[in-house]
C-alpha cells in the first residue's frame, strides 16, 4: 500500500485530494485577501504546468503519428495474416470511437453531473458560460480541414488540418526508397523519444502542478468537485468495461473459439493487466494464452506483439469520452461536424499511441482531439490524477482485444501457413 502511494500516479493522487481539501478549507475558513492571493497563485503554478505539457503536443502528434503510419504500413506490405491483422485493427479504432461518440451522451442524458456542479467547475477554471455558435456546413467543414499552410496550421494549434496533412505526409513517406524512409521515420522516432523526455520531466513536477490546480478547483468549486471526479470516473471507465467485455465475445465468436477455453486462456493476462496496467508487461501471459486457445505458436508470435505495438483498443473510446465528458462540463452543445472531428481524430491519432502508463499519454492523447473539437482542456490537468482507475478499464480493454483480434485472424490457420506468415513478417521487419 505505502509503495503505491509512493509511486508517481499515487503521489498525484495525494496531491489532488491535498490541494481541493486545502481548497475548500481556504475559501470557508481563511483570510478573503489571502485566500484570493492563493488562488491566483495556484491558479499560475498550476497553468504553467499545463502549458508545459501542451507544448509537447504538437511535435509529438506530429511524429507519432508519421512513425505510426510507417509501422502499420510495413505490417500491411508482409500480407497474408499481418494484412488482416491491421485491417481488423483499423476496424476496430473506428468501431471504437464511434462507440464512445453514441455511448458518451447516452450516459449523460441519463446520469448527467449536476447543473451546480458543472457551473462550479467552470467558474473555478475561469470559463465564461458557453455561447451559442454558428454551425458550419457541410462544405465548409470539408474546406477548414484541408490546411494551406501547414506551418501556420501547426503554429495555430489547428489540430484537424495538422493531422490530415501529417497523415497524407505519413502515407507518401511510406512511398519511398527503403534508404530514405527509414531515415526519415528515424528522424520522427528520434523526436517522438525526445518529447517523452520532457513530458517525463514535466510529469515529476506533477504533484505540484496537480496541486495548484486542485487548490483553485476546491477553493473555487467546494465540495461539489469530489463528486464531479467521481461521476466522471464511473462515466469514462464505463467505455472501457464494454469493449472490455467485448473483447469476450469478439474471440469467442469470429474466432470460432469455446467461450470457456478463450475466458481460462485470457485469465492470467487479465490479471497481469491489472497490476502492471501495461499491454506490453502482458504480453508473455497473452502469448500462453493464444497457444492454450489453440493457435499457432507461429502466428500468435506475429499478431501479438504487432497488437501490442500499434493496437489500442480502448484508446479511441476512452480518449474521445474523456473530450466528450469536458464538453459536458463545459455545458457545450456539440455540432455533427464537431462528433465527427472527435471521431476521425480519436481513431487516428491512435495509431501512434505509445504504450505506456495512462499518466504520461493522458494529455498528449486527448489533447488534440479536444482541439479538433473546440473543447477546452484546462480540466485534463485535474483529470490526470484521477487517470489510475481508468487506466485499469484502458489495459483490461486492450488485453482482451488484442487476444480476440488474434483469435479471429488466425482463425482456420494451420501451423504450415502460421510458419510461412512468420517467415515473411521476419524477412519485411
């Protein structure tokens, strides 16, 4: 127990709950003067460090995404069971966002926060109430999203041009000359691992950024703001228990798999997803578990790590819920155009996604779908803290996944066929 509050998601976690008790002890009990001074303090630790992060975003996008691109494409070139493979998975990704984009205001329809809470949260932030906006059209829409000039689109943080004009760039890149590809994605890989130096840097000054911000939050919001996290945990996490879950039918059923021989053989990574809340640290269990199912060793060994390396199930889902649940904070009413703009980014951007603890993708992942959408972003510093249980929702999601992915494309392989796949991922990698 010690050990995991000592850990940087519990050691954010303390800060959150410090900084709105300190809050809302400050704003009933304090000195009016001083209490205001602490909160436009906290108030510019606290942006300052969301600043921080979001200036990795841009670049990260960008590269994420163009090495993302080269990675699936060279699955796609070795044929056979890798082609089908991320066939599935890009059916997955967009099946997933669209869930999110249905599911998300159903929920809140149903179980929405409540008014107070929401007009609290956003008198904390410094929000004005939301104003009614034009609606573009159709052919608008089709024209803002083609950018003229990608530099300015980058420098505007205009994210939905940025990231048609990235992918279009991805996809040529892939046109080229094995010398000059690999040298180019070398480059965006080399940028990718420097933004996660940052962002890691950035994410030890956590708790202190955390704290300023929950400060302002309790000072501002009172009490009301522990059942607003509350509420937002069990909408968000709602998401990732479906395609959970979904994962337990998908396998059994396009797999052709007994339920009974995919639930024993998917147990151990469960429970390894659980407590590492890794992908990649379940891998060896999810290997076993595919050969217990009865896949070739051969084949489980191609789909499975290529799952673990550009596959995540729940990340469209989850992402576009948590940009959907600010909205509702936010009181925004939501164009088509602006669902559609969370779908398409939601699914995309996934194909970059690193695999690494909910914490340190939280807002380079969600950021830019929040941008394409016009959502603000200032709660995801809040939300950050809160992302440990979630996150547990995010890996069972993905393990189960990438298990009925596997189960359903090696499906009536034999280990002739497994091998020979195997040989050529080999030779193409």
């Amino acid at each position: 127990m010690l050990k995991a509050l000592l850990s940087p998601p519990g050691r954010i976690l303390i800060a959150l709950i410090a900084g709105l008790l300190l809050g809302i002890m400050a704003a009933g009990y304090g000195d009016e003067g001083w209490t205001g001074l602490a909160l436009t303090v906290g108030e510019t630790v606290g942006g300052l460090w969301l600043d921080a992060l979001r200036m990795t975003i841009v670049p990260l996008l960008v590269s994420l995404l163009v090495t993302g691109i080269s990675a699936n494409a060279e699955a796609a070139r070795a044929g056979g069971i890798t082609a089908r493979a991320v066939a599935m998975f890009a059916i997955c990704l967009v099946s997933s966002a669209t869930l999110a984009a249905i599911m998300i205001p159903s929920l809140l329809s149903v179980f929405p926060l409540s008014p107070e809470s929401a007009a609290a949260l956003r008198t904390a932030l410094g929000q004005a109430p939301p104003t009614p906006t034009d609606t573009p059209g159709i052919a608008q829409f089709l024209r803002s999203i083609v950018p003229t000039n990608p530099v300015a689109a980058a420098a505007s943080d205009a994210i939905l041009p940025l990231i048609l004009f990235t992918a279009v760039f991805g996809f040529a890149a892939t046109r080229l000359p094995e010398e000059p590809r690999r040298l180019l994605t070398g480059f965006f890989a080399a940028v990718v691992e420097t933004m996660l130096i940052i962002i890691n840097w950035v994410l030890w000054l956590a708790p202190i950024g955390v704290f300023a911000l929950a400060f302002v939050v309790g000072g501002r919001a009172g009490v009301g703001a522990f059942g607003a996290l509350i509420h937002y945990i069990l909408i968000v996490s709602s998401v990732g228990v479906v395609i959970w879950i979904a994962g337990f039918v998908i396998g059994p059923v396009l797999g052709r798999r007994p339920f009974g021989t995919f639930l024993k053989a998917a147990a151990p990574s469960q429970a390894v997803a659980i407590s590492t809340q890794s992908s990649l640290a379940s891998l060896p269990s999810m290997l076993r578990g595919a050969e217990r199912m009865g896949v070739p060793v051969s084949a489980a060994g191609v789909v499975l790590p290529l799952a673990v390396a550009i596959f995540r199930a729940t990340g469209p889902a989850m992402n576009l819920a948590v940009a959907l649940y600010v909205a509702h904070w936010a009181g925004m009413e939501l164009t088509p155009t602006q669902y559609a703009a969370g779908i398409f980014t939601a699914s995309i951007t996934t194909l970059g996604a690193v695999s690494l603890p909910g914490q340190v993708s939280f807002v380079t992942s969600i950021a830019p779908i929040c941008a394409a959408m016009g959502v603000p972003i200032e709660l995801l510093g809040i939300l950050i803290a809160v992302e440990t249980i979630p996150d547990i929702f995010r890996t069972l999601g993905n393990v189960s996944m990438d298990l009925a992915v596997t189960s359903t494309v090696t499906r009536g392989l034999d280990e002739t066929e497994a091998d020979a796949a195997l040989e050529r991922f080999v030779e193409e990698h």
